[in-house]
C-alpha cells in the first residue's frame, strides 16, 4: 500500500512559496495529561493513532517559541535560553517539523523555545512544544491556518501535541484517512472548573524508553494490546457521560482504569516495559488507601514514573496535607 509522507501531506495546503518574517511575540500552547490516553500507531509517519484520545489541557504550564530569521548561515535552536548542539535530538526534530514548511528555500531560522513546567514536575513538554512550534510556524511564514489543520500537522511532530492547540477538555479523533487528515484535535465545550490535577514527582530522570518507542515495542509484541482499542472505546463514551454529568467518580475511575490498562499492555510487551518505580508504587496505594477512607482522588500516569493525580476543589485543603510537595494545577483556573 503507498502511504503518504508527511512533506506530501502538509505541501497540500501550503501556498506555493513561503515569505517568511521574523516574530516580535512568542505563540503559547499549554501542557495536556490525557485521562483517555493515545497508545499504538497505525501510520508511524504521520502520527496517526490506533485509538482516539481525550485530555486536559494545563492551562498556563507549557510551552513558549518564537522562530527568527537567523543572522547566521546556520540553523538555531535554542531551548530554555541555550543553544543546542546541531546534532541534538531536540533540535533535530523541531528543524525537521520547519523543513516540512519552508518549501526547501534557503532561509536559516533561529528558533527559541521556553518551557515554564517545571522540570521538576516530570512533566512531558513534547505535546506543548511541538503544538506551540505549529503556531510559531504558522505565524513566521504568515499561513493563517485553522486549528484544526494545525491541530493535525502539529500531530505529525508529536501525537499528543494535536491536543495541546486548544484550552480545557481536548477530544482527538484517531479518523480513517490515509494521509490522515481527519486525526485532528478539538476543544470539548463543557468546563470544569472545580477540577484540579496534582503532580506527584517520583523522577525527572530521561526515561529509558521513550513513548514512541514504547508504543511501537507494545503494538508489536503484546497480545494483550488486541484488547486495548476496546477498552480505549468504552473509556471515551465513559468519559463523555461524567463530563456531560461533572460526575467526578466516573471521569476519575475511568482515567484511573484507563492509565494501568494501558501500563497493563506495556507491561506485557517484550522485552517487558514498565515505567513505574517502587516510589510510584508506593503513592498508588497511598491513593488507593486514602480513597478507602473516602477522600476522592484519583490517578492517571503517561510513560513515566510520575504520577497525576485528580481531585475536587472542596479536597485540596487535605490531599494536599498528604502529598504536601505535591504541584496543584487548576486547567479551569480558579474561582
Ligand atoms: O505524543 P507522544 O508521542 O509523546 O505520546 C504520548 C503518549 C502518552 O502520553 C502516554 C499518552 C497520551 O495520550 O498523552
């Protein structure tokens, strides 16, 4: 079967050549957890997943780039104020998300790129940072797409960073296209302003195994995967009625039963991949014990140690007392 390329794709909707113009400003897009999570691709090249997803998005926590004309011969990237070595495997892929659209004319960019989630809260910054380079892109080569068409290409540089063009409840159709141009993100309209997200750091260290990666190892050896885009399904339609209803049990124990169904298939790839540390570990019983004792809260994890957790306003005062170093994010901001 002949599959398209990401340059075929994007070039569709390019115009045929590029004036590119340096940035006063720099373009925003905020951090995303997924509580229906995107694992397994069915296009490797574009991005294209096997299931939808829906997510969150972190309101202020997220990424920050401006691209300039570069006054060197060189390409730039500059990440949190530091030049990055050209070989850099960040670097890399944000020049290759550029080459996509500057429709190989000769024009060196220099591309800053900021990230206010702390390190420190082991917080992925691919799905911001590529969604926040799409708007970059957009606006230095004055192309004035909608979201949506940026939502898909943002896709291409990271899955999760369809997600991460929109504010609040993000649902990502997985679509049927070949060149995918129906995989794109879009905002739910319902708020949710009592919800809050902790994070639970257990390690900022680089993860062995990265999500792409890891999806690949999961979709090409687990058996147990088979069963994941059904249960990726049901979670959706779940999350969907507890949104609808702000019903908290039902968004928080499908999130929660979400995330280890899919660990569960990590878990059952070989070689085998499990994120978790014995600290993880420790803060889900800590989580399941304090939920047995009738506080309301809830986790979901991403392809790392750390985990988020979800809980109700009324709850801060006394999750927090239990996770005293624990960040509160409030993606609906605060009353
Ligand atoms: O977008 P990627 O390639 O970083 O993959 C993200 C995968 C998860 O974070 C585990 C799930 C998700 O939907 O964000």
């Amino acid at each position: 079967m002949l599959k398209f390329t990401k340059q075929q794709v994007v070039a569709e909707y390019l115009p045929a050549s590029v004036a590119p113009q340096s940035m006063d400003d720099f373009s925003f897009a905020p951090s995303n957890i997924a509580l229906c999570k995107y694992w397994g691709k069915r296009d490797a090249e574009l991005n294209l997943p096997i299931n939808s997803s829906l997510s969150v998005s972190l309101a202020h926590l997220g990424s920050k780039t401006r691209i300039l004309l570069a006054d060197g011969g060189q390409d730039e990237v500059l990440l949190n104020g530091e030049l990055l070595a050209p070989d850099n495997s960040f670097a890399t892929k944000v020049i290759a998300f550029i080459d996509m659209f500057r429709r190989g004319a000769d024009h060196p960019v220099r591309v800053e790129t900021e990230n206010n989630i702390p390190t420190a809260a082991g917080l992925a910054s691919s799905a911001s940072g590529f969604a926040a380079l799409m708007q970059a892109v957009d606006q230095f080569y004055g192309l004035q797409l909608d979201l949506s068409l940026q939502s898909a290409f943002a896709r291409m540089g990271s899955g999760s960073a369809s997600r991460s063009l929109f504010n609040g409840f993000v649902e990502w159709q997985m679509g049927q296209r070949e060149d995918g141009m129906d995989s794109i993100a879009a905002p739910l309209a319902a708020e949710w302003p009592d919800l809050r997200i902790g994070l639970i750091k257990v390690s900022t260290a680089q993860k062995p195994v990265d999500s792409r990666s890891g999806m690949n190892r999961t979709v090409a050896t687990a058996h147990l995967y088979q069963s994941w885009p059904m249960q990726a399904a049901a979670d959706l339609s779940r999350l969907h009625t507890a949104i609808e209803s702000r019903d908290f049990e039902l968004l928080g124990q499908t999130a929660e039963q979400n995330a280890l169904s899919m660990h569960a298939t990590m878990i059952a790839s070989w070689p085998p991949l499990l994120y978790w540390q014995a600290d993880s570990v420790t803060a889900m019983h800590k989580i399941w014990q304090l939920r047995a004792d009738g506080l309301g809260l809830y986790f979901t994890m991403d392809a790392g140690p750390n985990l988020k957790v979800l809980f109700s306003a009324a709850d801060e005062a006394a999750v927090c007392e239990q996770f005293p170093d624990m960040q509160v994010i409030a993606p609906f901001g605060r009353q």
